[in-house]
C-alpha cells in the first residue's frame, strides 16, 4: 500500500473543514428558507441571497492566492456546495466559482482589474456540457451573468453582453439563457491548444463533482423531510415509519445520501490533488447522483401521498430541482460514456 492510501480511503473531515460546513450550514438554513427560493423562481436567482453569500468569502475562498482567492481545496467546497443543495438556494455559486478557477488556471484573471470577478460582484457563467460546439448554447447561468466562458473549438473565449440574454422557463428553475456567441458585444480568446481544453475539461469535471455534492444535500433534506412525515402519521396506531413500505425505501435514500457523499469526496480530493489517478471519478460521481437523486426524491414525495404532490409541498420543490438541475449539463449519458473511456483509457 503507498502513502497515500489510507487518506484515499478517508472521508472524514478535518477539524477545519467541520467548522466550514457549520458555517454554511447555519448560513443558509437563516438566510434562505425554502420561501426564498420559491419567490425566486421566475427568475432562477436571488441577487440579495448572492451579494450576501459573496460576503461571507465562499468566492474568494475558491481561487488560489496568487489570483487573489484563500487557496480552498475542491473537497472543501463541495462542502459549502453540500450545504447549499440543503436549501435549494437559487444562486449560480458552483457555476461562478468553476469558471473563475478556469480563468485562474488559463492566466486570465487580473488580481487588481477583476476584482469584481474574484469577489462575485460580476458573476461569471460556464457552459458545462462536455465536448465543443458552434452556434447558440443553453447555459445554466446565462440570464444573470456578466461573463460567459465557453469552448469552440480549441479555443476558450469569454464573452460579455451589454444586456443579458433573456431566460428560459425550465424544471430546475435555473437562471438559463441561450447565448449566442455571434451576438456578444465582447469576445476575447483566453486560450487555445490542447493545454486550454484540459483546463476546460478540468472546470467541467469541478462542475460534476460540485453538482454531485448538492445533489447529495438536496436528498439527504428530502430524506428528513420524509421521515419527519413518516414519524408523525399514523395507521392502525402505529406511525407509518414502522412499515416495511416506508422503512425500507427510506432506508435505502439513506444509503445513497452516504454513497454518493463518499463518492464526491474521493473525487474532489483525487480531483485537487492527483488529477492524472482515477480522471473518471467525477463523472462517477456526477452519474451516479443525477440518476439517484430524482429517484429518491420521488421515493419521498410518495411517503407524504397526496401531499407530497401539491404544489405549495417541499418535497414536490426538491423533487423539481433534483431532476433539472443535473439536466444543467445535458443528457447524464454523456458523463457516463466520459467516465467509461477514461477508465478504459486507465486500464489499457
């Protein structure tokens, strides 16, 4: 066994990072009950809830030093992004803070004249659909944002808009916008070559195992949703948590929340600190919780029956958010296709 292996097989937490995610948790659990993220569904975006989680540094913290950040490690973040999927907060944070880390790693962020990038003031947007592409693209944060980082081609370009794309209407209720690179006021090149669309494929791997990680928030909430339910209904004098109907599907919510935290984890952290062993981890993990989570979600609207369905119902709003936001990256096949290449690509 090498040196590494035991902390490869470790998920706990360091002292650290427990005392970061009570941090968020308590953030957001005062700052955005589930009222505000449905007040801010037709547009995907509450800019008072992003002004003051930028004031926390939850941007900042997620770019290197020498780009003006506090140097956090992709496994910290997924715990703030952990956290942020318990509330289903409507803020583009994974979508900012993986383009403003590709911006880092291609040299195109300016410690003293993107400031308003580093600290979220300006919000930048990333096209997290796998492969190159031409014409219009939908993009998850593109109706809010003030920077767009796509991939054409071998080329990573950013792009500015005088008035922002208008949104689309979607399940997940995400700020999404088709952008149009041919009618971007501004267009700049950051990079090009095979070294700028590894570090594009890198931001998209962020974007997975991040996503994977809300996900893993987001159900493990529904989780105590339904059980909270389950805990307080009763039939033929028992509670209907002692069925074997609800017990067991419960049970089994329970172990995909722990799975695919493990999962995230040991992807984050192959991800930040041996990103050449085991590259479709973050795939994996990505897979695994876009497929789970609507399952799960589903398996706790079905606890509360009738309620469970009705509009005004929590579990019905997690249930929305846990089919369409993976859906933020395209069909999951694509992911799990990526994960299959590189693991043959690992074994040949």
């Amino acid at each position: 066994m090498d040196r590494y292996e035991l902390r490869r097989q470790d998920y706990s937490l360091s002292e650290d990072q427990s005392e970061l995610q009570a941090a968020y948790a308590k953030f957001f659990k005062t700052r955005c009950p589930l009222e505000v993220a449905r007040a801010a569904e037709p547009t995907g975006f509450d800019k008072n809830l992003w002004e003051q989680l930028c004031g926390t540094g939850a941007t900042t913290m997620a770019l290197p030093e020498s780009a003006g950040g506090d140097g956090a490690t992709l496994v910290d973040l997924t715990l703030v992004a952990e956290e942020l999927g318990r509330v289903v907060a409507p803020v583009p944070w994974i979508d900012h803070v993986c383009a403003t880390r590709l911006l880092a790693r291609l040299g195109a962020l300016d410690t003293d004249g993107d400031a308003g990038i580093v600290e979220g003031r300006e919000l930048v947007a990333l096209e997290p659909r796998i492969g190159a592409r031409a014409g219009a693209r939908l993009i998850p944060a593109g109706a809010v944002a003030d920077h767009i980082v796509i991939r054409e081609g071998d080329e990573i370009v950013r792009l500015s808009f005088d008035t922002r794309p208008a949104g689309v209407e979607n399940i997940g209720r995400l700020p999404m916008a088709w952008i149009d690179p041919a009618a971007a006021d501004r267009r700049t090149v950051l990079a090009a070559g095979a070294e700028a669309v590894a570090h594009h494929d890198r931001a998209l791997d962020e974007w997975r195992v991040l996503t994977a990680a809300v996900l893993v928030g987001l159900v493990e909430e529904t989780l105590r949703i339904a059980a909270e339910f389950a805990t307080t209904r009763y039939t033929m004098g028992v509670p209907i948590s002692t069925l074997q109907g609800i017990s067991h599907p419960l049970a089994n919510i329970a172990i995909t929340v722990q799975a695919g935290r493990n999962l995230a984890r040991r992807a984050s952290w192959f991800l930040e600190f041996e990103p050449d062993v085991q590259p479709g981890l973050a795939s994996a993990a990505f897979v695994y919780m876009a497929e789970e989570a609507p399952r799960a979600a589903t398996m706790a609207v079905h606890v509360q029956g009738g309620l469970g369905v009705a509009a005004e119902s929590a579990a019905s709003a997690y249930l929305l958010r846990a089919k369409g936001w993976p859906l933020a990256a395209g069909d999951a096949a694509a992911s799990a296709v990526r994960t299959a290449e590189l693991h043959a690509a690992a074994q040949s």
